[in-house]
C-alpha cells in the first residue's frame, strides 16, 4: 500500500472546485480520500492520455470524472481534471 506524500491541484482543477456547492464538495473529498488510500483505483488511459488516470464516481447521483496522475516515485498525486463525461476528454487533450 502506497502513502502519499503531497497532493497538488491544477489551476483547472481548483477553478472547477469552487464552484461546487458544499453537498459535492463531500462527495469530492470522499474521493479523494479513496485516491491517497489507493492511487490504483482509477483506469490508466492509453494514447495521446497515457499520463492520465480516472477515477468515476457519483456526485449528487451524478457520475462524475475525476482526472489525475500518480507519480509513485515521489508520493505526489496530482489532481488534473474534474466534470461529467460530456467533453471531458476533449478538454485534457487541449491543455496538454
């Protein structure tokens, strides 16, 4: 079992975090509660989101998507992304 060091936001990430309502803001942080006890648990992806996992998850009964890298080397876990299916592909490979 890994222990993570450091957890980072993306300023995409954190602008997408402000604006959630306190009832998802839970459910987020439950989240990512499950990703520092275990970074495995998120699909890896393949091609040009090689560097990326995610990790799906209900908000408000909503599944929602949340995109990260683990680097196992340093204990860092980066939390990239957060949205519903709809674009949220097509918006990572933009900013990458």
């Amino acid at each position: 079992m890994v222990k993570i060091a450091h957890v980072l936001q993306t300023p995409t990430f954190r602008k997408a975090v402000k604006k959630l309502n306190p009832n998802q803001k839970k459910d987020l942080d439950s989240a990512v509660k499950d990703l520092m006890a275990d970074p495995a648990i998120g699909e890896q992806k393949k091609g040009d989101l090689a560097f990326l996992r995610v990790h799906k998850f209900r908000m408000n009964k909503q599944p929602t998507l949340l995109g990260y890298r683990f680097d196992d080397g340093a204990l860092v876990l980066e939390l990239i992304a957060l949205g519903s299916h709809e674009y949220f592909y097509r918006d990572i490979k933009r900013r990458s």
